[in-house]
C-alpha cells in the first residue's frame, strides 16, 4: 500500500524547488538562510521542550 505522505512530501518538495528556479532565485542559499533561522528557533525553544518533557 502506498502511503499519501510518501507522494505528497516529494511533491512539494519539488514544486518549491521549481517555482524557485523558474523565477531566477538561488533556491540552495534560500534553503541554508531558512536552515540557520530554523536552528536558532529550535535553540529558543529548547528549554521550553525539555521542561515540558520533564514535567511528564
């Protein structure tokens, strides 16, 4: 049985990275900006997660 995730995710993946040509960005720099911003939200939020993680 082949799993909706499994076509969509790709899929997505694909129609991001597409549209990003097709308008003459540099999708891989895009990615790694995006990248550092995520790490840095996830450091912000890490003490939060471990609490609530503790508290169980």
């Amino acid at each position: 049985m082949i799993y909706v995730s499994a076509i969509i995710i790709p899929l997505i993946i694909s129609i991001v990275v597409l549209c990003g040509l097709k308008e003459n960005k540099n999708v891989y720099d895009l990615f790694c900006e995006g990248a550092k911003e995520g790490i840095k939200i996830a450091l912000k939020m890490f003490p939060t997660l471990i609490r609530y993680i503790s508290c169980n």
